[in-house]
C-alpha cells in the first residue's frame, strides 16, 4: 500500500489539514509508504501512481484554487481522498456545492470515496474591505453577516475540525480496505 498527499494552501490553512492527513496514515498505516507529500504545483509524477492520493485544496471562487484542479486533471484510474478548507462555513449543503464543482475537474475512471471540508480563516484585507462597504451602506444587513462570518472564521480550522477529519481518515480507510 502507497499513498501521496497533494495539497494547494495560499495561507497555510489547507496546509494544516495535510500535515494532520499525513499524522493520522502514519498512524494508522505504519507500513504504508507515503510517496510524496508536497504542493499540487510541484507534484511529481509518482503521486499519480499511487494507491490512494489524498488531495487537499482551498476554495477559490466556489471551486478548488486553480494548482489543485491541474493536479486533478493530471489523475487517471486511483482512489482519492479529497480535502479542503473554504472561508464561509457552517453549512453543509455549501461545502457540497463546493465539492461538486472540484468534481468537474475529475475525470471519470477516477474514484472520489471520501471528502472532507472544514472552514478557514481569511486575510485581514478581507474584513477592511467588508467594513468599508459596510460603513457606505450601513443598512446591508448581507455586509454585517460577511463581516460576522469572517470573524468566525477567524479560529478555525481549530482542534475540532482536526478531529473530524481523523474521524472521516478513518471512517474512509474502513470502507476502502
Ligand atoms: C482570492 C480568494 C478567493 C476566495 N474565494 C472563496 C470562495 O469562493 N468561497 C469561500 O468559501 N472562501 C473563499 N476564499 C477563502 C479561502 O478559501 C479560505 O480562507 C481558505 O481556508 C484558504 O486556505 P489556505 O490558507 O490553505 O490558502 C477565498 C480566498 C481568496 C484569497
């Protein structure tokens, strides 16, 4: 059994789900061997050749940032475990949003057999940007919602995001083995 762990992170959220992917396959799968664990862009071909490629990727524009869908696209034939982090949270159906359109990237032949999504903190040019607007349109209740939302995003990914996706690591390797 050989396993990869490709992951895009522009602000190290993404990042600390791979390191907590590749904690947790150590764990689990101390025989196993990791063929690579590095960044989508400088993904080499044997992260394609693996068993099971673990790929973590962070929203951008509703969709995996562009690094991760040309690593995607590059996939032919393998089982994928994807993971990814997103600025607005909370909701399930929108991280399913989300994770059907990474999908398209997908071609068919290639097995997605586990997911997981959790929230991300944004950059603090977000929120000036947000209360800018806010205060030239102090009654956008929508301003006041994003500038909550960003707040909130400001913990995460935390321990309890961690420990769901060792939940969905495991959960994940039961069902494919
Ligand atoms: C240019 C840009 C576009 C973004 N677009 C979205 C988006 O459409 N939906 C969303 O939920 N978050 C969006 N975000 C927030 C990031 O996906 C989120 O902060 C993520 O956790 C960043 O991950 P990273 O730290 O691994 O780069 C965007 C962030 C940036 C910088």
């Amino acid at each position: 059994m050989n396993y990869s762990i490709i992951y895009s992170s522009k602000t190290g959220n993404t990042k600390q789900l791979a390191n907590i992917v590749q904690e947790t396959l150590t764990e689990l799968y101390p025989d196993a061997v990791c063929l690579s664990c590095c960044a989508a862009e400088d993904a080499p071909e044997d992260a394609l050749t693996a068993d099971r490629v673990y790929v973590g990727f962070w929203t951008d524009k509703g969709t995996c940032d562009a690094d991760t869908a040309a690593f995607l696209g590059r996939l032919h034939d393998t089982t994928l475990f994807l993971f990814g982090t997103a600025g607005f949270g909370a909701s399930s159906e929108y991280y399913k949003t989300i994770l059907d359109n990474v999908r398209k990237n997908i071609a068919a032949g290639n097995t997605v057999a586990g997911t997981f999504m959790c929230q991300g903190r944004m950059p603090a040019a977000v929120r000036t940007r947000y209360e800018k607007m806010a205060e030239a349109d102090p009654d956008n209740a929508q301003m006041k919602q994003l500038i909550q939302n960003f707040d909130k995003a400001l913990a995460h990914p935390d321990e309890t995001d961690f420990n769901e996706l060792r939940k969905a690591l495991r959960a994940w390797i039961a069902s494919v083995h």
